[in-house]
C-alpha cells in the first residue's frame, strides 16, 4: 500500500515537472519566434551577443491613421500629381516649412525626378515594396502605396500627424505601415531637434534642448521619440525585396552596422538604395567608412542620381547618392 501512495505521489509530481517545462518552452518560444535547434546555436555560438541583437526585436510603434492622436494640430490638405498619381498631401505652412510645403503650394513637387525614379522601379517590378526611412509628410510614401507595400517610418509627431491624415484621407492605410520611430544602432530615447523653416529637417539630439541644427542654424526641440533598429522592422515586411530611401540627416552612419542592419539584408533582398549623403560625409573618416563598408561587404556600388557610378572620394560625392547591388544593376 505504501508503495502505492509514493509511486502516485511520484507520478503527480513528474507530470507537474513536465507541465512546468512545456509552459517554459511555450512562453519561450512566444517571447523568441525561434525553434530548437536554433535556441541551441544561440547559446553556444561565439557571436552571442551578435546574434541576439539579430534575432530579438522590439515592437515599432506602429500608427493607425484613423485613430491617431493630433495633439490639437491643425493643418491643411492638398491634391498632389505625380506620374499621372494624385493623391492627398497634408503639410504645414510654408513659413515654418519653406521648402517642401513651399513647393506644393506652389504646384510643385520636391524631388520629384527620384520619386519618379522610385515609381518607376516599383512599376517595373512588382514584388519590390518601399521601406521609408525618415518619410517627413509622405512625398515618397504616398505615391509608392497606390502601387506596392510601404513602410513609412518618421519620428517627428507632427510630420507623422500630416502623413497619418493623408494616409486615411486617400484611403491607403492596408497598403503603408506608418511607424513613429527613429532608426539608429541603439534601442533607447532620445530628443528631437528640427530646424525652424524646414521641418523635415528633423535630427536626433543628445540633450534636452537644441541648440542647433547639424547645419549650424537656430532649431526647435520636439518631444522624444524611441529608437529601433532596422532589424525590428523585419516582422512588418510584406515582401522578401524592397527599394530604400534613407533621409535621416547624417544618421545614416549609425543606421547600417552589421550587428543592426545586417540581418535585415540578410532576409531582404535590396537593390537599391537612395541616401541623403552631404551630412554623411562630415562624420569622422572611420564612422564613414563603417558605412561604406557595410554596403561594399555586400556588393553595392555606389551611383549619382542619373547612374554615373561615383569613382572620385566621398568628400566630392554628390548630395545624394544611390548605393545599387551589382547583380541588380538594371536598375
């Protein structure tokens, strides 16, 4: 009898054990997206650290355009033509935004040969979406999602408002992702600085207020924003190829290192991407260079905007550039 009641006792016990262990393995696996035989690469491999920048993400702070917050802004919304394209633009006024706004008032569009070239490419091939780095109020966004996926992300709110307000009036919200982030080598907070006149000329800052713009002009100071890393946007890719445009004034270095990015090329396939390159060129040579060998390592050449390839130093590359995978190179 004795012997009875200790083998059930043991029994009960083994089945909790057993429960305890499965409910660890599941919340594990809910936590981590990852199999077993990968749980063991993870911790053995040398490159641990490495990896588990690669393989854990946090969650972008995506925005659904119907229900964001505008914090009282009040703006205005016009038609914008592009490619045959119309579409709803919602912008500032163009005393605090003397460029871009400036522009569509005037019924033109800013940069409108490279987002015709985008177009035109995403036309071209159709498994391609657009992955929108620093989308200030849309003017690539918008268009590409009349006709592929988009991943438009952009940290300053009150960019983010207009372009959510565009998103939902011309109807495109299943087709663009809208993420208020800023994209950098590190997860944390950080401030915002914003030039007075030019609004899409938002930059992350270090200190509570700014104190000026990374063309040493007076600035604002916005409220903080959370950085991702481009391997966090991996979950959110509709598609195995995407194009890129990247406008984040002179962070750019701190976008593409390997341990950040470099799964995100490892999973995406991405012949080309369009770079805002002037400010890029006045980090210290060794952050440069970091950059362009993330992209050489990966067999990009580096183009002008009219596809000369660029064969003279850096420091006289144009201000923007556009970075094409060899084996990509009709595009």
């Amino acid at each position: 009898m004795m012997v009875l009641v200790c083998y059930k006792r043991y029994s009960i016990a083994l089945s909790v054990a057993l429960i305890l262990v499965l409910c660890a393995y599941s919340i594990y696996l809910t936590k981590f997206g990852t199999t077993l035989p990968e749980i063991t690469r993870f911790y053995t491999s040398e490159n641990s650290e490495q990896l588990f920048t690669e393989w854990t993400s946090v969650s972008p702070n995506v925005v659904l355009p119907a229900s964001f917050d505008y914090r009282n802004e009040t703006f205005g919304c016009t038609t914008a033509v592009i490619m045959n394209i119309s579409f709803p633009v919602c912008h500032y006024t163009a005393k605090i935004d003397n460029i871009v706004t400036k522009l569509l008032l005037h019924g033109k569009y800013f940069e409108e040969y490279e987002v015709s070239r985008f177009l035109r490419l995403l036309r071209l091939d159709r498994r391609l979406q657009l992955v929108d780095i620093g989308a200030n109020i849309g003017l690539y966004s918008l268009p590409a999602a009349r006709m592929a996926p988009v991943i438009a992300v952009e940290p300053n709110w009150r960019s983010m408002s207009r372009l959510a307000k565009a998103v939902d009036l011309g109807a495109v919200s299943s087709n663009i992702t809208l993420i208020q982030n800023a994209v950098s080598n590190v997860r944390a907070t950080f401030n915002i600085g914003v030039h007075l006149n030019n609004q899409g000329n938002a930059f992350l800052i270090n200190t509570t207020k700014c104190k000026a713009t990374p063309h040493n002009t007076p600035c604002n100071t916005l409220s903080p924003t959370r950085t991702i890393l481009l391997n966090d946007l991996l979950p959110l890719m509709r598609s195995k190829a995407a194009l890129m445009k990247v406008d984040v004034e002179g962070h750019e270095v701190n976008i593409f290192t390997d341990s950040t990015a470099g799964h995100f090329f490892k999973q995406i396939d991405i012949p080309l991407i369009f770079m805002e390159w002037q400010l890029c060129k006045r980090h210290p040579k060794d952050i440069v260079q970091r950059l362009l060998n993330f992209f050489y390592s990966r067999n990009y050449t580096v183009f002008n905007m009219y596809n000369s390839k660029l064969k003279n130093h850096y420091l006289k590359w144009p201000w923007n550039v556009v970075f094409k995978k060899v084996t990509n190179m009709h595009f």
